[in-house]
C-alpha cells in the first residue's frame, strides 16, 4: 500500500525491488489508520507473519548447538531490557555481530513485537530470541557447556580493552537503569566495563551492547 501521489527515488528503489508484489495506492489518512499511528514513510506491507522453525530455539536446543559448534560460541544475554527499541536495536547488533543467540527473562523484559522487529530490520527474523524461567539456571547450564559468563557493570574493575575476550562467551548486559540483577551479577565468572571519558555515566543499553559485542569480535578476529 504505497502513498497516493509519491513520486521519489527511495521509493523507486523500493518498488523495483519489490518481486512482483502486488501494490495499490492510498490516500496519507488511510495509510495512518492501517498502522495506528505508527510512522510508515508512505508505505506499508501487509504480511502474514510466521515463526521459522529454525528459530524456534528453546534453551535445550541452544546447548545443543553450542555442543555442535566448531567455533566459539558467542551468546547474548539480556537482564530485564523493556523497551523494545533497545531490544530490536540489541537483535541488529547481535546479528552483525555473529551470536548465535539472544537470551532474555520472560517475566519483566521486552519481546518481539512489530516495534522490535521494526527496528531489528530484520535480525528478529535471523537471530534466535529464547525467553527463558530462570536466567540465573540457564547462565550456569551455559557455564557448564564451557561459555565464560561476562557481566557488563559500571563497578567492575576491568575495561572491555583489559580483559581477555576470547573463547566461548555468553556477555550479559543489564536493564536500562538498574543494570543487572544481583543474582545475575553472582552468577557472572567476570564483570567488566566500558571506560567513559566524558561526563555521562553510562551509555544507552544497547549502545553498550555494540561497543562491548565488537570489542570481542575483534578480540576473537585478532588471537
């Protein structure tokens, strides 16, 4: 459903790679109604949404993999992020990044909606989501699958460039504002931080989450 009278170059980009898809044109009012308020830059795709099997990971599944994987595992954990922007924003990052899971509590934590699969363009369609009971039980299962359990702290004594990032690595980064659980915090075999130079405290979650996921891509990339 494209915006009756655009007429562009980005839309015309989008349109030729359209495979075909059949197209009509709506008045700007229409288009609003369809999405409830939501910005859709004059046009909107109406899909039939459905679950890949091969991301339909439970925890057991993910350890399965793990045991398979001839490379260092890298996994994502994610303590209690509800906004669901940091969420998709987490996903794309994660993507890029080549873990091979996102793991996050189900009570009190974002899943995936259209707003994170919005803004995770398209990484919520290729990045296993596992939700999981008890976080703390599945970061130890992970420790005994042999993952080291790095925990993101403004408090921890090591910097992202001073720890060793290498091997199988499960990195878990807190909710906004309140950071990791205590428990959480516990389980973790090492906490770091990234170093900040200015005079903000702290970056936005999943600003971290980038900073940090590269750190030990490079750290991995350079061994």
């Amino acid at each position: 459903m494209i915006l009756n009278g655009r007429h562009d170059r980005r839309l015309e980009k989008v349109l030729k790679d359209s495979h075909g898809i059949e197209r009509t044109y709506f008045k700007r009012a229409k288009l609003d109604e369809m999405v409830d308020g939501a910005n859709h830059q004059g046009i909107v795709a109406q899909c039939m949404v459905t679950a890949k099997t091969e991301l339909l990971w439970d925890e057991e599944k993910l350890l399965a993999e793990i045991e398979k994987k001839n490379t260092p595992a890298l996994v994502l954990v994610l303590d209690g992020v509800t906004d669901p922007h940091n969420l998709g924003a987490c996903l794309r990052t994660a993507d890029a990044a080549g873990a091979m899971a996102v793991i996050s509590p189900k009570d009190n934590a974002a899943a995936i909606t259209p707003v994170v699969s919005k803004v995770a363009c398209g990484a919520a369609e290729t990045v296993p989501f596992i939700q999981v009971t008890n976080l703390v039980r599945t970061l130890k299962k992970l420790q005994q699958q042999g993952l080291w359990i790095i925990g993101t702290t403004g408090e921890a004594e090591q910097t992202i460039h001073q720890a060793k990032l290498t091997g199988p690595i499960a990195l878990v980064m807190g909710s906004e504002g309140k950071g990791m659980r205590r428990l959480t915090q516990e389980t973790c075999d090492e906490l770091i931080k990234i170093p900040m130079a200015g005079q903000v405290s702290s970056l936005n979650v999943s600003v971290a989450t980038g900073v940090t996921l590269f750190e030990i891509v490079r750290q991995q990339l350079s061994k």
